[in-house]
C-alpha cells in the first residue's frame, strides 16, 4: 500500500474514533466502549428501584442505574416505577395519596423475605455519588425540587434525565440547562424532515428507540447518543446482538451482570 493511502486511511480511522467519541459528549464521563444500564437496579434477586437493587448494580460495575422519581402527598421525592403501590408492595393505592410516613411503613415485595423500603431520592443519591451513573425516569416530580436535591447532593454530573412530556423540556431547560436530557422519537414521526425538525426543537443528549438507519443516520449526525432497551421476557444474546449491531452506545438491561460479562467476551465492554 502507498504512503498517501496509508495516510488517508489513517485519517479515517481518526475521524471515525473522533466522531464516535463526540456522540453525546456532554453525557456523564463512562470508562466503557458500550453502556450499561441496569432498568430500575439489578433486580434479580432483590426487589426493584431499592436501594439494595442499587447497590447490586454498583457491585457488578454497571454504568448507569435507571430510576423512576415519583412524588409523595406531603411533597417528598421518592424512587418507584408505578403510580400506585399495588404491584410492588404490601400496600394500596396512588402514590400522591400516601405522605412519606405513610410510604416508609410499606414493605417491597421480595424473594428472599428480607425487608425492603422505598427509598427517598436524597438517599438514592447519597448512594450513587461516585459510584453509579443515574438515568433518571422523570414520572411525577417538581423540577426545581429534584435539581435542588440533585445540586445538595453533589450529582450535577452524573445524571441523565429522561423526560416523559413534551412540557418538561423547557422546565427543565430554564432551570438546570446543563442537565443532559433524554427521550423517545414519537410515534407520530415517520420521516427524517419529522425528525429533524423534532431534534431541532428539543436538544436532547439520548434518545431510547432506533426507527430506521436513515432516521439513525440523522441522530448521529446531530451527535445524539442511543441508549436501547433490550429488557424484556426473552432477553439474551440474540436481542443484544441484535440491538449493538444498530450501532448504539447504550443498552437498558434487566441483567445487567450477564450484559457485562457477555459484553466482556466479546471485546465490546
């Protein structure tokens, strides 16, 4: 092979490294090729969105744990994924219904009979600090709240905000402009002029669904990253392979440790 494509070959290998390293460059620093995200902890063998769920995924060096911010009658954040406490725990009824007290009583359903809280999101952050990424599912919060909390505890620069509402973007935008945000491509978009238009509008760092390569094309192209969730009955290698060879940076999980390991083996961690 000549000098000059020798050289030329070089320099393409340099953009690519370059352009890959810059999709979602103001995101929280990751030390992995590939991130991980483990969809509310590593819940295997303890419950949910708890803060021992939490410290699983801290153990096994999951980048980011994914939560869910919902918010108590008497105005407390707390962590848990649905808007009544029904499925999860020994008690009934809508989350906004219940004061913290009333909250800090129930027990989190679980396998092993060990007794399980719901934890405050101060508590989760205290955890996380230095520790563990948040990917933040941002249900039914305050936003000035939540960044004041996020601000106390020291975690500006380790949280990623996922917004639910097209109305929670310019909250959280005139409040906390630096907080990197991330949501879904609407079902409503079926082109890539929707799309551009959509990402022109709402400056976001991560979007969590891949439609198609040209809509992808486009995503990379404005530097957004790609975070998909694999979770589901079936999840194994074949969905992960299926998911990485889209080119993501991401994955959300529900085995996180099986993720890391598969990962390892196959040089993509």
């Amino acid at each position: 092979m000549s000098a000059y494509k020798n050289k030329f070959l070089l320099i393409q290998i340099v953009f690519c490294f370059i352009s890959t390293f810059s999709i979602g460059q103001n995101l929280p620093s990751s030390k992995h090729k590939l991130i991980v995200i483990a969809h509310r902890g590593n819940h295997t063998n303890v419950p949910e969105n708890t803060l021992a769920s939490i410290d699983e995924a801290i153990k096994y060096g999951v980048d980011y744990v994914e939560v869910d911010l919902r918010t108590t009658k008497d105005g407390y954040l707390i962590i848990h994924h649905d808007g009544t406490v029904d499925r999860a725990t020994n008690g009934k009824g809508k989350i906004s219904d219940h004061t913290l007290e009333e909250i800090k009583k129930l027990q989190v359903f679980n396998q092993n009979k060990k007794t399980y809280k719901i934890p405050e999101f101060r508590d989760v952050l205290k955890l996380c600090k230095n520790k563990i990424n948040i990917y933040l599912d941002f249900k039914d919060a305050d936003v000035a709240q939540t960044w004041k909390q996020i601000q106390e505890a020291g975690m500006e620069k380790q949280i990623v905000v996922y917004i639910n509402k097209k109305e929670q973007y310019p909250q959280w935008k005139s409040i906390a402009p630096q907080m990197p945000l991330m949501t879904s491509i609407p079902d409503e978009i079926k082109s890539t002029d929707q799309l551009s238009s959509f990402l022109n509008e709402i400056k976001i760092s991560v979007i969590d669904n891949v439609v198609n390569p040209e809509m992808e094309k486009i995503i990379k192209e404005k530097k957004i990253s790609t975070w998909l969730d694999v979770q589901s009955p079936t999840e194994g290698p074949a969905s992960w392979d299926e998911a990485i060879s889209k080119g993501v940076q991401g994955l959300q999980t529900d085995h996180p440790e099986a993720l890391i390991e598969y990962l390892n083996k196959k040089g993509l961690r």
